[in-house]
C-alpha cells in the first residue's frame, strides 16, 4: 500500500501527473496513438492518463491466490488486469538492501521458523510502540534472507494458497525493478508499481533509514522522476515530506483509523490524529507535498455497531478539492474482511457479495482502490462503468 510519501513547480506537476489517474474509464487509453503507446512503455511517461478509473491497485500482488509479496504475485496481478502492482512493502536488511516484505517480521510470511540454524535470531522488539516476537529482515544479510521462501500469511481464511507455501523466495526492490521493466516490454505497456516504505521512524533509529536508500535506488535506475512509472506511499507523513526533497514520484500519505497517531508523530509529540488529518486544513497540507492519500475504507465510509455500512463521509469530496487522489485499502472477497451487510454465511474463507460492497465504494468518487483479488475488482469496476 502507499507511503507517506521541486518544490511548488514540482509538487504542482507531480499532482497533476497522479491526478491524471482519475481520466479514462472502463481501460479507454485516452486518444493516444500506438506511437505515443509505444514511447509511454519505454519512458513511462504519461501512462497515468491510460489507466481507467476507479484505478485497481494489486495490493501485494494478487495475494488473494498467491502468498504476498512474491514476484509471482505480483505477475498473477498483472495477468488478472491490475491497473498498479503494490510491488514492495519495503523494508532493510542488515546490509543495507531493501527486500519486499508485508512487516519487517517474517515469522508470519516466510518458512524462517524451519531453519534450525536462525532459531537464535528469534527476539521480541518494540515495533512503533507495540512489543513483537520473531524474526526481523533487520537481523539478516541479504544473502540469509534468500535461503528463505514466502509462505501464505493468513492460512485461516486463504487455505488454498498454502499449495504454495516454499516456492518462491523474498524478492528485493531492484528485482522488482528490473521486473518491472522486464514486464513492460513484454506487454508493451507500461507497468506501474506502487511500494511503500515500512516503519521509517523505527529503521532511522537503527541506522537504516529507508528514504535515501530508496531515493538512490530509484535514481539508479532513472526512476525517480516526475513521469517514473513508481508511485510511493508511506504511514508516516515525515516520511512522505522526507521523500519530496529526494525525488519527483509521485507520493501518497496513507491513513489508518481516525484515531490513530502516525508514528511519526507520536516520536515527535505532534498531537494530531488522523482525524485532523482528513479534515480540510490537514488534507490541504498534505496537498503542499502530496499527490494522493490512502485512507481506509472506513475513512470513506464507516460503519456502524453491527458493521454495517452507513453513510459515506465528505472526504472524497475534500480531498479533490484541494486535489489529492484518493486510493483507499483493502478490498478482499472473504466474508471477514467485508463490511456485514455484505457476508454471505460464516465461514472464513467463504466469499461474500464482494460485487456489492465494491459498488457500494465506488460510488463514493474514489479514484481507485487496493484489492487482494485483483480479477474482482476489474469485473466490479466493469459492471459500475457501464451499469
């Protein structure tokens, strides 16, 4: 998901950039001959304006089929019709790489547990203020991390994807990188990634800061531009600030709930919650080094006692006022990550009527929004362009 990600000249292009995002629906590439299609896939520029809106964010890949943050996830997105691929929730390694991987913690993600020879690197950390037992990707080489395989995260509600537990291993940024490239001359269009930086605050205190690894990362490979097909999103709006003076992506602030503190922010004593920050004096703020936000759902609309949907906020409606794109997280087909009035049954794994709360979101205005099962969410935004 996103990032809490030259000067006003800058900003303002960038903005425009990523708002171009919200023109075209139904996949219409916007009266570009095959000429400008084909110099978009080479350079990356202007492929924003070919994406349909509501934009379908692969978050984590199509982790809905396959375990997370593997490139075969990622590649299943792009098979199934993403729009964007959330290549890359990016944390560091103890030499410095940075590796895709959901927390800096991969006893949940990873098979580490069954390598005897890394049972004494299991800790308990203090992570953003809450204490946390495993295994940290800060704790490793690069070179360690790649004797290891990704496993499904949450067995309990996607059994199906555990046929794939110990097949592929934690790819890197600069793999991801080269895959993206890879993929867009492969299908001649651009591919657009979209990583976020974990947990800034906590990797700057280590001496591993995240946003000048990514910066030199991304200039490396000419990718840190105002048309780079890599969008950046973080947690913590320092970070996004931090972002802003390295490079000329562009960068989205993500949201929890409206009560939430960034970390960032409780390090710092900024008093502010979340819900300062949706209102119109925060959002215009984050609009002075923003492109985009990416609240949750329930930001958007939130639910009641029961968990039932109620009535939509007014954020949509701010945020494009002074602006900001809005690509809010996550959509999923299981019954427990569905609103109530959407559940089918009990069971866990069990779909729910997806196609209705996708309806129900889209009509909100939000430009586009991050789904686990990205084939979903392309049939859902069909049926909401042409119902």
């Amino acid at each position: 998901m996103g990032t809490q990600e030259n000067e006003q000249t800058g900003v303002t292009g960038r903005r425009m950039l990523l708002g171009a995002a919200v023109l075209g629906a139904g996949g219409a590439v916007l009266g570009l001959s095959g000429t400008a299609r084909a110099g978009e896939a080479r350079h990356g520029g202007g492929g924003l304006r070919s994406l349909p809106k509501p934009t379908i964010i692969g978050h984590r890949g199509a982790s809905g089929y396959r375990p997370e943050h593997t490139l075969a996830a990622y590649q299943l997105a792009l098979d199934m019709g993403a729009d964007i691929v959330e290549a890359g929730d990016l944390v560091p390694t103890k030499d410095g790489h940075l590796v895709c991987r959901h927390e800096p913690e991969i006893g949940g993600t990873t098979d580490v547990a069954d390598h005897p020879e890394f049972a004494g690197r299991k800790k308990t950390k203090v992570l953003d203020g809450v204490s946390v037992t495993g295994w940290f990707t800060e704790d490793f080489t690069l070179a360690e991390l790649k004797t290891l395989r990704a496993i499904e995260r949450i067995p309990a509600n996607r059994p199906h994807n555990t046929l794939y537990n110990g097949r592929w291993e934690i790819p890197t940024f600069e793999e991801v990188l080269k895959w993206q490239d890879e993929q867009t001359r492969r299908r001649g269009k651009q591919v657009w990634i979209y990583p976020e930086l974990k947990h800034p605050t906590y990797f700057r205190k280590l001496g591993l800061g995240l946003e000048d690894r990514v910066a030199k990362v991304l200039h490396k490979h000419g990718k840190d531009r105002r048309n780079s097909p890599v969008v950046l999103q973080s947690f913590e709006p320092t970070s996004i600030q931090r972002l802003n003076k390295l490079v000329d992506n562009p960068l989205v602030v993500l949201l929890s709930a409206a009560n939430d503190r960034p970390w960032d922010f409780v390090e710092t004593g900024d008093p502010r919650t979340v819900a300062d920050l949706v209102r119109p004096a925060g959002l215009r703020e984050i609009a002075s080094y923003a492109q985009g936000i990416g609240p949750t759902l329930d930001l958007v609309i939130p639910k009641d006692a029961k968990g039932n949907l109620t009535t939509p906020t007014t954020l949509v409606a701010d945020a494009h006022k002074v602006g900001l794109v809005l690509h809010p997280w996550t959509l999923r087909n299981e019954n427990p990550f569905l609103p109530a009035n959407f559940r089918k049954g009990t069971d866990a794994d069990a779909y729910g009527d997806v196609f209705g709360a996708y309806k129900a979101y889209f009509a909100t205005g939000i430009d586009g929004v991050f789904t686990d099962q990205p084939d979903t969410g392309v049939l859902a935004r069909e049926d909401f362009v042409n119902g």
